[in-house]
C-alpha cells in the first residue's frame, strides 16, 4: 500500500489508536530487521528465501508507519 492508502485506511482513528499501532509497528520493524540484517541476531536462522521476504515486508512496514507518524503530525501530535 502506498502512503495515502495507509493515511485513508486510518482516517478518523483516535489519536490513541494511531499511536498504540505505530508502537506495534515499530517492533516489527525491529524484528525484521533481525532476520534480514547481516549480523541480525536472527540473520544466521533464515535462508535466503525468509530474509527476502523479511526485507519486503519490512518495506510495508515502514509505508505503515510513514503514514502514521503523518497522521500524527497532521493532528499535531508529537512523538518521542
């Protein structure tokens, strides 16, 4: 999904909501970050096959949480 794509999808969510998902999107980024990072803590576990998807849907991850962190800042929120 693109970025306005996300930001449609969560129009209208509370501020609450927006934030309570960029939190858990921030961990999956982490986590796959682990699989696909030479010297990732879970780099030597994956074949190529895993660390590529890991790496894709990493990409979607970060669209996710581009768009929230918009959201955010369009509502004037700030973020840690």
């Amino acid at each position: 999904m693109q970025l306005t794509e996300y930001k449609k999808l969560f129009k209208g969510k509370s501020t609450k909501f927006i934030q309570q998902r960029l939190d858990v999107v921030l961990e999956e980024i982490k986590f796959l970050e682990g699989i696909y990072m030479i010297g990732g803590n879970r780099y030597d576990m994956a074949s190529k096959e895993l660390r590529d998807c890991a790496l894709k849907d990493r990409q979607e991850k970060c669209q996710l949480s581009s768009a929230l962190y918009s959201i955010l800042r369009d509502n004037k929120i700030t973020t840690a």
